[in-house]
C-alpha cells in the first residue's frame, strides 16, 4: 500500500478567514509535532481571506470537495509490468518472484494493453496436454532457444516466426514419418546417425536434441544443407515440450482492453462493474498512464481518511462525506453541535472570539514558534472574527493573543486590520446568490433547519439595494436544499449594526427572537455583530418559547 495518508485540517463549508488560517496554522503545528499534516479548505474563498493570504505571501489550501472514499484511497503501487511480445516463462517468473496474482502488459512503448492473472497462467498450462501449432503462436525461434537453455550447433535466423507444430519423435522411423510435417520443430533423444538424418531429411525447421545427446557431424553437415536449425538442450523432452510451450506470448493469454478506473472515480460508483466484471485486479489510469492497481479485495476496507476539524463541530458545516472519514481532532469557539465519533478524540474547544486565538496559544504551550507569515495569518482570523475587537464575542485573551502575533508579523493591528476589513468588505461582482451563502452556517435549532450567512461591509447600501433579489435568492436556497429558514447578516463595520434578511418560515420567529416587526423581508439590528453570540441564542431561545405556546 501507500505511504500513511495525511491528515486533513480543515474548516466548514463557505469558509471564513478563521477558517482558513486556523486550519493553516494548525496544521503548521501538527507538522513541527511531527504528524503528517495538510491544511485544507471545504470551499471557496472570500476576497478578505485571498487578502490575507496575498499580504503574507502563504499558498492557498487544499480544496476538499468531499470525503467520500475514492479509488486513490485503494490503489496499489504498480511497479511491475510485463510487455505483450515477453513469454509466458517470463510471466511465470516475475509471478513467482514478487508474489503477484495480476500484472498489467503494455506495448513497447509501455502503453497498458492488457491485464493478465495466475488463473490465465493456471489455465495455459492445462492447454499443454496437447502441443499447440506455434505458427497460430508467434514464436519465434530465439524464443525456444532462450526457453530451452539450447547450444546452437546449426543457426539460422532466430526472429524468424515458427510456422510449424512441436512434435516428439518416439517409436520407429515409420512411425515417426507418419507423424512429422514440413516446417515442425522435432524433440529428439539419443538416436542413431540414420534416424537423425531421417528426421532432418523431413523438411522440417529445427531439430532440438534433448538430454545434450550425441549430434554427429554428418548430421550437422545435412542439417546445414537444408538451412534448419539443430540444437543442443540439457533438459529431457518432457521438460522440453512444456518450455517451448512457455515460449508463448504474453499478449495470447491476456485479457485485452481491461476495465480501468480513474484514481478520482467513486468507491461507490466502481462496485457495480467490478460485480459484473468480477476480476481480481484493475488497472488505474490517469493521463493515459498506469499509476497502480485496485483489488477488489481492498473495496471491503479502505482506509479512512483522517480529518481534524478547526472552526466548527457539526456535521451540517463540515465537508461533504465527513461521515465517511475518522475525524481525529476538534479545535473550536463554538458550541458544540452533534458531530458523532466511534471512539474518544482530542478536543479543545473554548470560548473565545476565534479558532485562531486558541491555535496560536497552543503553539506557544508546546514552544513551536510561529513563523511571521503564519503569525499574520492567526492575527488576520481574530481581527475577522472579532472586526477589529468590536464584535461582543472578543475577550481579553483575543487581544492579547492578537498584539502578540502583530509584533511576530511586523504589523500594526489598526492599519492592517482596516485594510484587510476593507478588502472584504465590497460585494465586488458577487451574484445575489452568491452573496445569500457568504460564509453560510447550518444550524438546527429545535425543529427548524436553519442556514445564517453573513456579509461584511462598509457600506451597506450597495447589498440593502439588492434586497428583491436576495431574498428571491434565499427563497429558492430554501426550496431547493430542504432549509426553513434563509437568514443574511448584512454587518455594518463602521456602524457596528445588522441588517438581518430573512426568507422561509416560521417568520414568527423572528419577531419573537428579536422583539422587531417581522412582516417585512428585513429588521435593523443596531450594535449586534456577531452571529454566534447575537443572532443563534436569540433563535435557540425563540423557539422554546414558541413550543410552550
């Protein structure tokens, strides 16, 4: 198999730029740790994020579009291969040498052609009961003399093709004569001088002498006369017969255009063929090229792949196929929101303003310094999360946290913090739909499935103008994905206000949360900011109070 997988750290769906740096971060410290770790992101990323990650010159992280097995998570390393035109001799010894039971053939320019197995080799060797006519084979004679371990004692052209049968001369001349054709490959013991000649006066085109018997030189001398070949072989003519019968090509046996898969294609999606195909091995291609082998054998258990979770802890947020991956690690400043595991994991979730804030202490817990591009990374998250320590969800540690990673990045809070706001803060060319799922969060809050997104802004006229369609647009999120609510934060960072547009039922709830005039598609909330702190309890609470009606 494969090296170990990595693991994954990873943010939610529609990430934020917490998301994004936290899992950047984390993943920085599991790698000083010594694990193999690889930052990951579940979607696209926003124009404050692509910001921060420009300023500090950090590459973006793996996309994640799921987690569902795929081939790749199966495949074997393939490094032996066998080429069409090699014999059956060959394929036998690569077989028993690297203990194999399928190998792929490929032309001679190591194109894949074909596939053969044991059972094909199995099934060959029971065709050796009768001797086959060669001329139906392709072998050639260098072939036979490779095979047989021969001392050439007449040459002739050895890439010639055989075009004649293999035939035992036992019994007496006469019986011998009745059974020899033209062109037939003879297999001889200790004769005398007169039967040899005999044979070679048959027309035929080599003569094998077996057990290293006696070849005269006038049997030579007729046998040069007629342009054959006469061999010498230490083997006696049994084993003789079976390894002119290996001299077949590979390419006679093997099962040509074999079902293939793609190291992207679904575990899911490949079982029906291999059902129906019921092979024991298939070739993976990728870019027409052999990249390994997927047995059957190994669909029944895949290894998982490994996720940590940063940023969030419910199923809802998390990448898609999340319940398919061992999640091994949880590192948040939510609440905790039904993510199911089969056995204990480490969690660290506390609360603060950011993931960020946590990421970067634990850092300093196992003295893992923090580079300057990763310090402006965990910084950029709080002053994201917090919008510049305005939101009611910073604390102490938050800022503190903050002036540290500002002085490892050589910023200054205030002026990088505005300037990386402001670059998130226009809505730029994004559709209304587009804007109805910026940094979207799932939530289910008593009965109701509920989706909160939030955008940020400096000026927000320029969204409120669209509301006609961004309502249009949660409708239809509604309709569509089974959600009963659609809500949009339009966040006003200089004002630090809310206006909160909502789409779907129960409109209720709304009113009853917040103590507003619900019948409208908005409400204005002045100094709430923070969606986890300001909108879901109120929501949470809403609905017991709605239920004891």
């Amino acid at each position: 198999m494969k090296s170990t997988k990595p693991i994954y750290v990873t943010g939610h769906r529609n990430p934020d730029t917490d998301s994004i740096c936290s899992a950047i971060g984390y993943a920085h410290l599991k790698q000083a740790l010594g694990e193999n770790a690889v930052p990951a992101r579940a979607g696209k990323i926003n124009a404050e994020t692509k910001y921060a990650l420009e300023h500090f010159k950090v590459e973006q992280p793996l996309l994640l579009t799921d987690l569902y097995p795929r081939v790749k998570d199966i495949t074997l390393d393939c490094k032996i291969v066998v080429r069409q035109h090699d014999t059956l001799r060959r394929l036998g010894e690569v077989m028993r040498e690297h203990d194999l039971k399928s190998v792929p053939v490929t032309d001679s320019k190591g194109v894949l052609v074909g596939i053969v197995t044991v059972s094909d080799l199995a099934k060959r060797y029971f065709q050796e009961l009768s001797m086959q006519h060669l001329s139906e084979m392709r072998v050639r004679y260098r072939d036979v003399i490779g095979a047989t371990d021969s001392e050439v004692l007449v040459s002739g052209n050895e890439s010639d093709f055989i075009t004649g049968s293999v035939r035992i001369a036992a019994g007496s001349i006469k019986m011998i004569q009745e059974v020899i054709e033209e062109n037939d490959i003879v297999l001889v013991g200790d004769r005398h001088d007169e039967t040899l000649i005999d044979i070679v006066n048959q027309g035929i085109s080599c003569l094998i002498v077996t057990g290293s018997g006696r070849v005269s030189a006038d049997v030579i001398e007729a046998a040069e006369a007629k342009h054959m070949f006469v061999l010498s072989t230490p083997y006696d003519t049994y084993t003789v017969a079976r390894l002119i019968n290996q001299c077949v090509p590979i390419r006679r046996i093997m099962h040509p255009d074999p079902v293939c898969f793609k190291p992207l294609d679904l575990l899911s999606d490949i079982k029906g063929t291999m059902e129906e195909t019921n092979y024991r091995n298939y070739p993976v291609m990728e870019n027409g090229r052999l990249v390994g082998l997927v047995s059957r054998d190994q669909l029944m258990l895949p290894e998982r792949d490994r996720v940590i979770l940063v940023d969030h802890n419910e199923r809802g947020q998390a990448v898609e196929g999340i319940e398919e991956a061992k999640i091994v690690e949880i590192i948040d400043h939510h609440r905790l929101g039904g993510v199911q595991t089969g056995e204990p994991i480490f969690t660290r979730v506390e609360p603060v303003g950011c993931t960020a804030t946590i990421v970067s202490n634990m850092h300093w817990e196992h003295d893992v310094e923090i580079p300057p591009s990763i310090a402006g990374l965990l910084l950029s998250a709080i002053l994201s999360d917090t919008v510049l320590f305005k939101s009611p969800t910073c604390t102490p540690r938050d800022k503190k946290t903050a002036e540290r990673l500002a002085e490892i990045a050589g910023v200054d809070i205030n002026e990088y913090g505005m300037a990386m706001l402001k670059a998130g803060s226009g809505i730029g060319d994004m559709t209304p739909a587009e804007i109805a799922k910026n940094d979207l969060k799932e939530f289910q809050i008593g009965d109701y499935r509920i989706i909160v997104s939030q955008i940020s802004v400096m000026d927000p006229k320029e969204v409120m103008d669209l509301e006609p369609q961004l309502i249009e647009a949660m409708k239809n999120i509604c309709e569509k994905e089974g959600f009963d609510m659609s809500l949009v934060m339009v966040t006003d960072i200089l004002q630090e206000a809310t206006y909160l547009l909502f789409a779907g039922s129960p409109r209720t709830l709304i009113g009853e949360a917040f103590k507003k005039d619900a019948s409208g598609t908005h409400i204005y909330l002045p100094g709430v900011m923070s969606r986890k702190k300001q909108i879901i309890p109120p929501l949470s609470e809403a609905v017991k109070r709605i239920a004891k009606k």
